[in-house]
C-alpha cells in the first residue's frame, strides 16, 4: 500500500531535530509552526499572503466544517485544499478537544459525544467512525483520531476557573461520589487507545491521508508514559501529544512535553497539539517535538497585540498615539517593511504604530489584517531559524536573536 506520508530527519542537536515532511500536497520542513484556518480560512489573510508569511501547511477544523458548510459538501467542491485556495498540506483535528472545551454543553461517553450544534442547535453524535469519515470527506493530508481529552488537572485546583468543566466531569463520570481527577484521567487514557484503534480500522483513504494517534495522560507523567506505550503501539504515520495547554501551568506544559516527546517513536513526526507561545515551542523543540499549531498570532492580532522578540505589545496604549514606528525594526513582514512584498507606501515606510492604534480604535478592517501578517511572520521566523540553530548548534546566535528564550536553551 503507498504510504501517504513520508519524514526524514536531516539534522539534531540534542533531541531537536529538522525534519521534512511529505505528503501528497507538498513537503513541509520542521520544526513547523501551522496557522489555524479552523472554518477553511486563516481569517482576513489569503491564502497567497499565508504561503508569504513563510507557511507550509495548515490546520481546519473538523468540528466547524462537519456544521458549516459540511463535508460533503466540501467533498462535492473537490476537497478542502481546492475548496479554501490553499495546495499546500493541510491537517484537521477531530472534533476532540471541542468534547473537552465546550464540556458543558455536550456529553461524552464510551460511544462518542454528543454535542448541542452552535449553527442550530440541534444534537450531533461524533463517535470515531463519524469523525473518520467527516476527515475522508474533508480530504487533508494528514487527520487526527478522535480522542478523549481530559482536563490536564482537577478542574478545581487549576490556575485559571474551570468550574464549568468540573461540573461536566462530574456529570460525565457518573460517580456520586463526585469527580475523582485520577480516575478521570485513566479512563481518557483507555477510551483514547480504543476510539484510536476504531479509527484506524473506519479510516477509508488511509493510502492518501495520514492518521495521527494523540496521546493523553494529564499532568501525570506514569500516566503520560502508559499512553505513550499503548498509543504508539498501534503503528501509525505520526503521533501528537494532546492535553496540553488546557488550564495547566507554562511549568506543567514543560515538564509533560519534556517527559513524553523522548518517548514517542523517534522516526515519525511528533506533534504538540494546541501550543502555542515562543517559550512553550522552543522549550518543546528541544524536547524534540516537530510540529505545532495555534490561534494565538490570528486572535491576539485581532485584540491589537503584536508579537515582537521583546515580548507582546498591545497597540491600542495610548503611549503608541504619535509613535512613528513600525511594530518592530528589523521584521520583514507587509506591515513593517511593506516595500519589500510590492505594496507602495509612501517613501516606503512602514505601517506605523500610530496608524495601527488608530485603524483598531475605528474598528477598520485593516488593522487586525496587519497585525495578523505580522503575527503570522513572527511565528513563521521562530521557527525558521530554530531550524537554521538545530543544523548549525549554534544556539548563541539563537538566543541573542530570541532572548526571551535564552534561559531555555543548551549551553554550548
């Protein structure tokens, strides 16, 4: 059977390693950084100034497209890489991890879930056989088993309120005796290897798209390594860690990722799902993972915030009124060096940060479309030359370019 997708590492230094990636849609190099298009479009950027920010795949969203248009649908038009205007890679998630985030307005148990739709309200069962043929409808390059994610600790010890997703456990669990956290956890980590194994065995296209198995566990590293165990033993293109990043502390994140990427299989790649910020990737490419995705550059550029090496910034201040410069000197994304893409501003200048603030304070559309090339550039950067340092070991370089990463990394 041809295989649908094919990783050759072409360099480490220590557990980081480049990597690429082929699929039937093109090559992409890691460490890779994906932009989320979760509704088929990365918002208010075409597909052609996504691919400029230095983009090689993306990720949609099944759940949203499995509503809105659905896939058949989709499938009708030809897939999704014609639907959207992207022929680059593209992977979709499953319809997990929104059984975990919107927990209080689904239900979940050995089947699948069931959730309340948010076009119509009416009720939708996903179990692993539906999430495999929305993914085959959909026709990415790389699709993700549907999994079940618990929250990452006791909702009620966590850093940030999730009382809603406590009560959702405590309901889904069934136990009068209240939630019990562990217990939570090992029956995510069982429902997780069998929805995987259902997967594998409904998966219709598997010699043109790669199924990825994702591993749980918590914060709880004896669990981590289980699920690493059972999850890796069903032989799959690429795995990804899941679970992260969901209401644990950036300390936890390390420390999980740390632990459970030198575990997974080292000849396939190794996906970090839902991470994240600079700290969170480096700190997990040095653990050796190869991929990762986040609506952090898109989002935060919508609310104003810029990323820069210094650290974020949040445009809408008042101390950027009458500043003349550009979100950041030295970047060469559209709006901080608009003359090197063709777009002909006046004397070449850059959008500035005056301009910016006012273009939010309007609300025109043009400012989140900045912000977010911006953003998306940032990301793309960070991970480009993490390449360029893993080949070279030349993480000096590295940190002084990135220094609120330096502590993160390898002394040399």
């Amino acid at each position: 059977m041809p295989t649908p997708l094919t990783f050759e590492i072409l360099a480490r230094s220590g557990h980081a390693r480049v990597g690429r990636v082929t699929t039937p849609h093109g090559s992409f190099d890691t460490p890779a950084f994906m932009p989320v298009g979760t509704k088929a479009t990365v918002k208010g950027i075409l597909p052609r100034d996504v691919r400029a920010s230095g983009a090689q795949i993306l990720l949609n969203n099944t759940y949203h497209l499995m509503l809105r248009p659905g896939s058949e649908l989709i499938q009708q038009m030809g897939g999704v890489h014609r639907f959207m205007g992207w022929d680059g890679p593209i992977l979709t998630d499953s319809g997990g991890f929104q059984a975990y985030s919107m927990a209080d307005i689904n239900a979940i148990n050995d089947d699948g879930v069931t959730f309340k739709s948010i076009v119509n309200g009416s009720m939708i069962t996903l179990t692993p056989e539906r999430a495999m043929q929305v993914q085959n409808e959909l026709g990415p390059d790389i699709m993700m088993a549907f999994d079940d994610c618990p929250p990452s600790v006791d909702p009620e010890n966590a850093p940030v309120n999730q009382t809603r997703l406590r009560l959702a456990a405590m309901r889904d669990t069934q136990d009068a005796r209240g939630y019990d956290h562990e217990a939570r956890l090992d029956l995510a980590n069982e429902r997780t290897v069998r929805w995987l194994e259902r997967c594998k065995a409904a998966h219709a296209r598997a010699d043109e798209q790669a199924l990825f198995g994702i591993v749980q566990g918590g914060t709880d590293l004896d669990r981590r390594t289980k699920s690493v165990t059972d999850v890796c033993s069903i032989d799959l293109p690429g795995y990804a860690i899941g679970g992260v990043a969901v209401g644990e502390s950036p300390d936890d994140i390390k420390r999980v990722v740390d632990h459970t990427a030198p575990l997974m299989p080292d000849d396939k790649p190794r996906y970090l799902m839902g991470v994240g910020y600079e700290r969170d990737i480096v700190a997990a490419v040095l653990a050796g993972v190869d991929m990762f995705d986040c609506v952090l550059p898109t989002r935060n550029a919508r609310n104003a915030n810029a990323f820069t090496r210094a650290g974020q910034i949040r445009l809408k201040n008042a101390k950027f009124n009458d500043d003349p410069g550009p979100i950041e000197e030295g970047c060469d994304c559209p709006a901080c060096d608009p003359a090197r893409h063709g777009w002909a501003t006046v004397d070449g200048r850059p959008f500035s940060r005056a301009y910016l603030r006012h273009l939010f304070l309007s609300d025109e559309m043009l400012g989140p479309i900045l912000v977010s090339l911006h953003n998306l550039r940032h990301f793309q950067r960070l991970t480009g030359e993490m390449r360029e340092a893993i080949a070279s070991s030349d993480w000096h370089t590295f940190g002084a370019r990135w220094p609120m990463c330096a502590d993160l990394l390898p002394v040399v």
